[in-house]
C-alpha cells in the first residue's frame, strides 16, 4: 500500500510523514484509490457467498486479549454511523459556540444546541 499510495504519487513516505497534525501545515498525505468490479473474476453471487464464508472464518477467530469479539474493517465505523443517524453527530461546545458565532455573521439563526451534547 505505500508503494500505491505514496512511492508512485510522489507523496512523503513511512516516517516522512508528520505524526502528528498542528493545522498549519498540510500534511500532505497521498491517497490512491482503486475499484474493482468482481464480476470480471467471477460470477456476483460466488464473490458474495466468498466474502460471506471469509468474514464467517474471520468472525470466529479468538479475539485478542482485553477484546470482546473481533471486529471487520469498518464495522465500528457502521456502527457508529447508525448511532449517529438515530442521535445526532456530536459537537463540542467550542465548535458549537464558534459556528453559531459565524452564523450570526451572516444573519443565520442556528437550531439550539442540544442539552445532551458535549
């Protein structure tokens, strides 16, 4: 993946990047990005059922130390999504104070925040 994302883009490389953000200077991280359509390999339902069979043996691997299960990629990501959906996405109350002052800038009165927010 480094040589796809940053060897052929030109992009910093392994400890070249800044390991941490300050929000001044860009990271400038690279990015590739590759979509691949799996009827070209096979048959849509024998890449499902594939992928179904791989995330099964994934799935009932023993989990690491201090783990409760083992997790796909993206699945705490889907999670959160759905309990962002049913609640709201949270924000700060700086970020919150600030985008309201901004709104006040350009005459745009702003729902009220809400009082479970953090």
């Amino acid at each position: 993946m480094e040589i796809l994302c940053a060897g052929l883009s030109g992009g910093p490389m392994s400890t070249e990047v800044p390991v941490q953000r300050n929000g001044v200077v860009p990271l400038q991280i690279s990015h590739m990005f590759l979509a691949i359509n799996p009827t070209k390999f096979m048959p849509l339902g024998e890449f499902v059922s594939r992928m179904d069979r791989l995330v099964s043996i994934i799935k009932s691997s023993e989990p690491a130390p201090g783990f409760d299960e083992v997790l796909m990629a993206g699945e705490p990501e889907w999670r959160e999504e759905e309990v962002r959906a049913r609640l709201g996405i949270p924000v700060p109350a700086p970020l919150w104070n600030r985008l309201s002052a901004i709104a006040g800038e350009l005459r745009i009165v702003p729902p009220p925040p809400d009082a479970t927010a953090n």
